[in-house]
C-alpha cells in the first residue's frame, strides 16, 4: 500500500479522537469514551454515514484471519466464512486469510467480488503445544511476508465466533481491542491479570484500565504485528525464568502499556450463554464456548 495512503488513514484516527468527545456522548448508559480519549463502540455511538462517506474515498482493503486447525475445522469454520462473508466489511474489498493444517476446500458461499479467501497451510512441524504460541508466530510471518502489502486494516479473530450482524467500517483504527463481554461489567478491582511479578504480563494491584478479550485484536497491520512479536519475546522470556502466563495476559499487559485507540464494547464478541444486559442492544458477533456450537 502506498505510504500516502497509510499517513491519510493515521491522520483521519487521530481526527477520530480528536471528535472522540463530541460524537461519542450519545449514550449515557456505558463508557463511550476513554482516560486517553480512545472511543469505546456501541450501538448508537457512531454515525456509520459519516464514515462510510470518508471510507469509500480511501478504497480501503482489510483483512480477517483465522486458524482452523485440528477439530475445530469441522465445527466451526463453515458457520464463521459464511457469517463473516455476510457482515465482515459488506460494500469493502476484504481478504479471508484461513490459516489450515491440512488441505481444505472450502464450502460454496455467495460469490462477492470485493471478497478474497487465501487458504494458507501450517506444516504439522509447527504444531506446537500452545497454540496461541504457534497462531502468533505464524501470523507474525505472514503479515511480513505479504499481509503488510495487501490490506489496509487486519483483524484476527477465534474461530469459534459467528457474526449475527454489521462488522464495519466503525471498528476501524490504528490499534483495535475487545472489551472482555464478562468483565467489562465487574470491579476493575477483580480484573484477572497476571499477578506474578515475575512474569512479563504482570500487572500490579491497583493498576489496569480495562480486561480485554483474546477473541479478536484489530489495527494497521504493523500494530498487529507488534503486538505479535512483544507476546512472542514474553513468552520466551517468562519460560527462560520458568514462569508461564496465558495469552489474554499477555494481551492485557501489552494494551496497558500501549493504549488502543479504539475498543470495542462487548456486543462484539458476546457469549450468548450469558443474559443480555441493557447495555448491549445488538450483539455483533456471537462468541461462542468450544463444544456449544
């Protein structure tokens, strides 16, 4: 992609923040707005005209990726291509990257022209035992190798999640978090970090701004790609010393030490084995337990 064009989608996020305030205090009922002036995205906090209307005239490409390895091939993945063909980004070119352990064809959907699937092959020597390891080390090399050169924006997201409704263009930004759909409404006391201080994913007492969700991690390619290689020199580095944490840990201590600049609210990824609060007015997407679908 074009230099320009990356400076133009970074000025237009910090634009974003800058009319944080004005455009985010339609709902009273939830935090819109964060300390550091990051938006917070629930139904009826954003005007999708507005910026379809900036958008269209950046012919944006993003990108979604997903592992669909093991079992869970099976289960999960038709349900999840064809939501996510239905509401990932409709009226925008997006690529599918379906990363796989074994050759796969993948089941009829809808032609759209704006959509591309590459189905990428994991060689079995890289069936680690932790597969947050292995899924962050395979996406780190492709995003260098050709990710970085194709889309504007990327997610990456569990496979174990249906999209019920719109994706677009409002989860866009330099650097995207989930809001944890449990702990979002809990103490900020409570919060599960990592408590160990020996581990590189510690968090002290007292410190913390919000719990954020492993399911999905959203930006420019290049912030993905950090985010990657930092959880990646923290897991070396805490199994050196002997000390293990888990992924959404990791996730955690990264988005404390480097802000989102955008959140997305937990109608995002909902469990839909737990009661809908009235804060959540559209559920997303459906994230659903391993085994419940």
């Amino acid at each position: 992609m074009k230099a320009k064009r990356r400076i133009l989608l970074l000025i237009f996020c910090l634009f974003l923040l800058l009319l944080a305030k004005i455009h985010f205090r339609r709902r009273l009922d939830v935090i819109t707005i964060t300390d550091w002036l990051a938006p917070v995205i629930w139904e009826g906090t954003f005007d999708r005209k507005v910026l379809e209307k900036y958008f269209r005239k950046q012919n944006i490409t993003v990108g979604l990726a997903v592992f669909a390895v093991g079992s869970l091939t099976d289960r999960y993945l038709d349900p999840f291509l064809q939501s996510a063909s239905k509401f990932f980004m409709p009226g925008y070119r997006a690529i599918f990257y379906i990363m796989v352990d074994k050759y796969l064809q993948l089941q009829e959907m809808e032609h759209n022209p704006l959509q591309s699937f590459q189905v990428l092959i994991i060689g079995k020597e890289r069936w680690w035992s932790n597969f947050d390891l292995m899924r962050m080390k395979i996406l780190s090399e492709h995003i260098q190798d050709h990710i970085r050169y194709e889309v504007d924006f990327l997610f990456s997201m569990n496979i174990n999640m249906v999209f019920q409704s719109e994706f677009g263009v409002e989860t866009l930004s330099t650097s995207v978090a989930q809001l944890h759909p449990w702990w979002y409404f809990r103490k900020r006391t409570n919060l599960p970090y990592e408590r160990k201080p020996t581990s590189v994913a510690h968090i002290p007492f007292g410190l913390g701004d919000f719990y954020y969700a492993g399911a999905i991690i959203g930006g420019v390619p290049s912030q993905v790609l950090d985010f990657a290689q930092q959880y990646l020199k923290g897991v070396f580095l805490d199994t050196e010393n002997g000390v293990n944490s888990t992924y959404e840990k990791y996730l955690n201590k990264y988005f404390f030490l480097n802000k989102p600049t955008k959140l997305l609210s937990p109608e995002y990824s909902w469990d839909p084995t737990f009661n809908l609060p009235r804060h959540v007015w559209f559920v997303k997407i459906a994230h659903h337990p391993i085994d419940t679908l």
